[in-house]
C-alpha cells in the first residue's frame, strides 16, 4: 500500500512576552515533530523547551531502533527526556524549576502516533472534521474527567492553567498516554502551543487549511490569527498535511 506524501512546517513568535520560551521541531528523517512550551524563570523556560526538541527525536529513532512500539517508543522519548529537564533543573541553579509542555507526532509506517506532557494539544482535521487527540494535564482538566467539575467552571477554575504533568514533573508515576491514527490522504494535523490553542475554535481549522493549501503559510496564519484576536503568550503552530 502507497503512503500518502508528507508535507510539514512550522512558525513560532515572542507575540506580547518578553522572551519566546515555545520551540518546535521538524525532524522529517526520523519521522519526529515537536511542539514544546517552556516554563520557569529568566532562561529556564527557554531551556526546558530546548531540550525537548533537541533529544525527542533522537530518543524516539532509539527506541525504535531497539524494537519498541511506536506508541511505546514516544512515551519512553516523553519520560527520559522529563528525567533530563528535572535532572538539570536541580542541578544548575540558573534552570531551578524550569518545565516544559511537550507534544510529539511520531510518523512510522502507516500511521501517526501522538503524545503530550501538557497542555499543548494536537487535531486531526480528516475531511472537513475536527478531532482532538489529546488530553490537557491541567487539575482543573483532570477534575472535569472525574466528574468534579463542569467544562464551563473548568474554564474559570483557578487551577485551569496548573499542570500535573509536563517535562521536569517530579511526581509523574507513569507513562503518558499516546494516540494513534491511520494516515489518509487529504488529512491535516495540527501541533499547536496553548498561546494559539486557547484563540482558535475547533471548528474553524477545517476552513482555515482548506483556504490555504500551503502548510507553511497555514502555520503562519495560524499563529497571526491568534495574535490579533489577544493571545499575550508565545504563539508556535505545526502543520502536517497528508497528499
């Protein structure tokens, strides 16, 4: 069976803040993307960040190399890199505290593997529809899933943005969750950092990709729609487009 051929890029701006702490990476050889969204202090966020889209790819060709699963080859990537930005953090005292999101597609044969630390989501836009594939580890998010909470008090809860899991997590007991999907032609994924996530309504990526049939200038309008309807954060957007 012929796979569908790939395209992919990416676009990251400072927008409103002082420094841009979001990173990504398209690493087409191992089949690695990467939205990463880093946080801490003076240059820790930048760090964190840095290093999750430096050694993702790298320990997920690894893992692969080694006969993992795919799924399990991403999660393995997410947890050992988390062991390195916690390790750093402890021991240098210019990262103290630093974390970052992370948000990996691994493309491996014929389909697509996803997994995140975080609140860095990710979409699937398969003809026309739009489909979340991942989950926000914020407390806030994670009390709505055991009932405790409503969606619409999530969204004001003061525990929206605090996260339980996230690269340099000390408390996390065990692998993350990975998703994956068949590729088909004609689909769109979507890596997106919170800065644009929290700005675009699901139902508006499938209009927006068809309208632009380029992957990077969809990455750009992405991050510039954000900016100009408020996000104060740092903006980063992967486009993969399936043909």
């Amino acid at each position: 069976m012929q796979l569908p051929t790939l395209t992919a890029a990416g676009h990251t701006e400072q927008g409103k803040r002082s420094q841009n702490e979001d990173a990504y990476c398209l690493d087409s050889a191992s089949g690695v993307f990467v939205v990463a969204d880093g946080m801490g202090g003076l240059l820790a966020g930048e760090e964190a960040s840095k290093l999750a889209v430096e050694l993702l790819p790298g320990i997920v060709a690894e893992r692969l190399a080694a006969k993992d699963r795919p799924n399990e080859a991403v999660a393995i990537a997410l947890e050992r890199v988390s062991q390195v930005v916690l390790t750093q953090s402890k021991s240098d005292p210019r990262f103290s505290g630093m974390g970052s999101t992370a948000l990996v597609a691994l493309v491996h044969g014929p389909r697509v593997y996803v997994g995140n630390l975080g609140d860095s989501p990710a979409y699937l836009v398969r003809g026309g529809r739009t489909t979340r594939l991942t989950h926000d580890h914020t407390v806030a998010e994670e009390l709505v899933r055991k009932g405790l909470l409503t969606p619409d008090q999530a969204k004001v809860h003061p525990w929206r943005n605090r996260l339980f899991k996230y690269l340099g997590c000390a408390e996390m007991q065990e692998l993350t969750e990975v998703h994956d999907f068949p590729q088909r032609p004609g689909d769109w994924l979507v890596l997106l950092s919170d800065g644009v996530a929290n700005f675009i309504r699901e139902n508006e990526f499938g209009p927006l990709l068809a309208a632009h049939a380029s992957v990077d200038i969809a990455a750009r309008e992405l991050t510039r729609l954000a900016l100009e309807r408020g996000s104060q954060d740092n903006v980063t957007a992967v486009v993969l487009a399936f043909h």
